[in-house]
C-alpha cells in the first residue's frame, strides 16, 4: 500500500509545490494582473473569506482531513521493513535479502522447464506464489513438478522461515 | 636545554576517517570468491560497474569497535552461509589489519543472487 501511497503523495506534493512557484514567478513579473496565471486563488481568497468556521462544511472538511490523517499515520505506523532473515553463519551477524531476491530466484528456476511458457512471481517472508502460463498440452503434473522446483529452491536458502507455496498454472492455447 | 621527546606512542594521535573504513570494508567483500560486482545504469545507459556497498559506524572505546552494514550481491547457486561467513572472516581481518580496528557488528543484506556469467539485464555488445 504504502508503495503506491508514498509516490502518489509525493507527486500531488510536488504539482503543488510548482503551481505555486509559477504563481509567485507571475506575481512578480505580472505585478498589476488580478488573480493567479493557474490558480484562481484571489478567487477562491474572496470565497473562503465569506466562509465562516462554524459551517458545516468546513467542520466536515476538517473532521474528513482529520481521519485521512490518522489513517495515513496508523498506515504508517503498520509498515515494517519486509526483508526475509537468513540464517547467520555467527551470533554478531544479521543476514537478510529482499523479497524481490527471492521471487527472481524463484522465477528463474520456474521458467527453466521446457513447459513453462512464462511466470510471474510474488515473494514475502510468508508465502511464495507462482502463476505460470503453459501451453495446453502441459502434462498434468506440471503443477506439481512446478512446487517440487520451488521447494528444492528454498531448501538450499538458508531461510529462518520457510514460506508457503502455492502455485497455479494457466493454460495457453495454440501451436507449441 | 631541550625537553626530552615523549614516547614514540604518545608521539600523535592516528584518526581514520570512516570514509577509509568504509572503502576497506568494501574493498575486502568484493575479493571474497562467491560475491559478485553489478553493472552501474543510469536511465539504461551503462556507466560502470559497482562492488559491495558498505556504512560504518564507529563506535567509542580504545581501539574503537566498528558496526557494519553490507549490501552485496552474491554467485547463485552457491553456499549463501559459506559465502557471507567468508566476507565477515575477510572484513574483519583487513580492518584489523589495516586500520587497527575491531569489527564489532555486521548486517549483511543480500540486495541480488545471480549466476556469476548472466548479465544483470539484456545488452548488446
């Protein structure tokens, strides 16, 4: 979530962040002109200034960025770092990898079969999911062989915890 | 009449900059066999080639002990323990070594694991 959060902030920031500079860039070379080059924000001065606190609107709007902002601080608060622990060779060690690492890893290994047409991964401490695209003349037991490969895999890691897998096959019609 | 000089010990004071300690570092874990340099693209243009990347800290005591944190990229498929074990062993003598330090820590993160001949992506030479 936060991966899609963190950019999206970061983008409407940054929008915001140059309206602005062209409209003090314009106030200054345009002195005279009324109201903003972008932003009709003499506009929208003259409007909030009707406005009082005591609308409901307002007390709406305020309660609304209030919960938006608990949300995105308990979301911020829940995120944690998802690096997968390895065993370490010695006790003042810490060895970690990413789960991009493993789902690459396991990629790798999972398109190596001649069955295999393509395959797509997602990794984390927890699960390892695999969907693979065959042709529809795939043997039966490719989702099987397709689990063997991948636990053969997470055997030779030196994994503190070891993920679930859990594999799907789609079949792909036409000419091998 | 002249002041008898001080010992040769207390003579100065020997500082390393921890940009030193952190080449060393880095510089021992990439000799380690198993562990792999990564090509260096920025916006896909290849410009160069980059090892281990490490950051230290040095903490107090006479000599000061070093806390480390590696990133490294490592040969797939290839003993992953026996390799990290290797570059803690090798870290460790050469800040010694060199720079008269004790390493005290080290995280290691294994940030790819490849096989040595792959490239990291398609190019054309």
């Amino acid at each position: 979530m936060l991966r899609v959060l963190a950019p999206l902030l970061g983008l409407v920031l940054a929008a915001a962040c140059i309206l602005l500079v062209i409209e003090v860039v314009a106030a200054w070379v345009l002195p005279g002109s009324e109201g903003g080059l972008l932003v009709p924000w003499s506009q929208w001065g003259a409007a909030l200034a009707d406005v009082s606190w005591n609308e409901k609107l307002v007390r709406a709007i305020a309660i609304a960025a209030g919960v938006v902002g608990l949300l995105m601080v308990s979301v911020a608060l829940a995120a944690r770092r998802a690096d997968l622990r390895l065993e370490a060779p010695s006790a003042d060690m810490t060895v970690t990898t990413s789960p991009r690492v493993l789902a690459r890893l396991v990629g790798t290994r999972v398109r190596a079969s001649d069955d295999v047409l393509s395959a797509s991964v997602t990794a984390s401490a927890r699960r390892v999911a695999v969907t693979a695209r065959a042709w529809d003349d795939a043997p039966e037991e490719l989702r099987e062989s397709i689990i063997s490969r991948v636990r053969e895999l997470l055997d030779e890691l030196p994994l503190r915890r070891r993920p679930r897998v859990a594999v799907s096959v789609q079949e792909r019609g036409g000419i091998r | 009449m002249r002041t008898p000089p001080a010992e040769p010990a207390e003579r100065g004071r020997l500082a390393i900059d921890p940009v030193v300690l952190r080449k060393i570092v880095e510089h021992a874990a990439d000799g380690v066999p198993g562990t792999l340099r990564d090509e260096r693209r920025l916006a896909g243009i290849d410009v160069g080639e980059h090892g281990a990347s490490a950051r230290v800290t040095v903490g107090t005591g006479e000599p000061a002990p070093i806390d480390v944190r590696l990133e490294l990229t490592l040969r797939y498929p290839a003993a992953v323990r026996t390799v990290v074990d290797a570059v803690r062993t090798a870290v460790a003598e050469e800040l010694a070594r060199l720079a008269g330090h004790r390493m005290r820590t080290l995280a290691v993160t294994v940030t790819g694991m490849r096989a040595a001949t792959a490239p990291v992506t398609g190019r054309l030479r």
